[in-house]
C-alpha cells in the first residue's frame, strides 16, 4: 500500500532529495504583497550550487509571480517538469538530467536525510558517515524519482492554498489519476530565504518515516555500514 502511494507521490509531485541543521525553523511568512507579482524566475532558490553553467538548463525552469508563496513555487515546478517529460524532441536521458536541475533546488536534502535516519541514530555518526548516508539516501530517491517520471501519461494535479502551521507551511494537492484522487501533502520551511520541503504525506502516510521505520529495523539488527550497503544496492521498484 506504502509503495504504491509513493509511486504516485513521485508522479504528483516533483521533486526529491533530503536532512537537517539544528532547526526546521525559518522566520518568513507567506508574502503576496503587489510588488511581488511579477514573472520572474526562482532566483538563488532554484540555482544549482554545484552547476557553474547552469544556462544550459536554465530555459527549462519554473517560472513564478511571487516567489514568496510555496503553493506557487510548487505549482510552478510541476508544470516546469511536466513541459520535459511531455517534450518528444528529448531523449530519456536529457529529460532526467533536466528534471533533475529543476527538482533539486526545491528539496533540504540535509533536514530530510536527518530526519529519515531519526535523532537517535544520526547522533552516533561521525561527520563523515554522515555526509555519506545523505549521499546515499538523496541518491536513492533522485533515481527513484527520474525513473517515474519517463512513465508519467495524463495523470492531473490540483495545488491547494499553502497552510500556515506554525513556522512550517504544508501544500495540500490532488492528484488524479484513472479517475482515483489522492491526497498529498507537501511540508515546507524557510532556509536561506528559499521554502524547501522536509518531508511529504500521501493520503497521511509520511514518507519520511516509512523510511525511518525501514532504517531503525536495519540499525536495531546491525551496522550503519550495513545501511550504506542496502543503500548502496541497485534501486528496486520500491522506496
């Protein structure tokens, strides 16, 4: 059941990387004021840091009126990506590597890798197994994530008002599909002045912990080098 929400999770959504600093705080707030009603794109929150010419690419990208409002951001990333995987002049590959661009930005790969592996566990790693755990992890949903996309036919998406929830902000959508809605909910908090998401639900089913109850299994019974050897194994057709 878990599987195949994520499977449309994938499809519905856009998007998905991973984990944390010491807080999930950011201090913005919706802004729909006049002066930010303007086409414009998504600026230093869509960049690729790691990509010194991202011209390339960049054609490609969501453009919004008010780069403040989460609900548009995301709205703005679907049809970005749905415009690539519709396009019939691309090949798969180039396809992947531009959705790739699009999506990542959007996603605080750090908080949701943290909060994947859980409190207690992220504790007891040096730096270093850190920063391999969120490479891993992030690699595992980008692969699973690209590989959904190229299957992507008519499916629908419906973005809801952004709902204030303290200092978080959760995106409710529709996704239809065969005529079946499901519910999905995308979380959000501010960093760097850019609204990533942390953490995605699907018919109230959090992604995030599925994978922590998959990984606390893992690491009640072995070793975190044990983890990195499951994350290391081909993708299989479930999260």
């Amino acid at each position: 059941m878990v599987k195949s929400k994520w499977f449309l999770v994938v499809f519905a959504g856009i998007f998905v990387l991973l984990i944390l600093g010491h807080s999930v705080y950011g201090d913005e707030k919706v802004n729909n004021s006049a002066n930010e009603q303007r086409g414009d794109k998504l600026g230093s929150c869509a960049k690729d840091a790691n990509d010194p010419n991202e011209l390339w690419w960049s054609r490609w990208d969501a453009v919004v009126k008010d780069s403040n409002n989460p609900t548009e951001i995301l709205e703005a990333k679907w049809n970005a990506v749905l415009t690539v995987v519709q396009n019939n002049e691309m090949d798969q590959n180039l396809k992947k590597k531009i959705i790739d661009k699009i999506s990542s930005p959007i996603f605080d790969s750090e908080l949701m890798a943290k909060l994947a592996l859980g409190r207690t566990h992220w504790s007891k790693l040096t730096d270093s197994e850190r920063k391999r755990f969120t490479e891993l992890f992030t690699g595992r949903l980008k692969n699973f994530y690209l590989e959904k996309t190229t299957l992507y036919k008519d499916e629908k998406a419906l973005f809801k008002p952004a709902i204030p929830e303290k200092k978080y902000i959760y995106v409710p959508m529709v996704f239809i599909s065969a005529g079946k809605e499901v519910s999905i909910l995308y979380k959000l908090h501010n960093r760097d002045k850019c609204w990533r998401i942390f953490d995605v639900e699907v018919e109230g089913i959090s992604i995030l912990r599925t994978y922590q109850s998959q990984f606390d299994d893992i690491l009640s019974k072995g070793t975190i080098r044990e983890l990195f050897a499951e994350l290391e194994k081909p993708p299989t057709h479930r999260p």
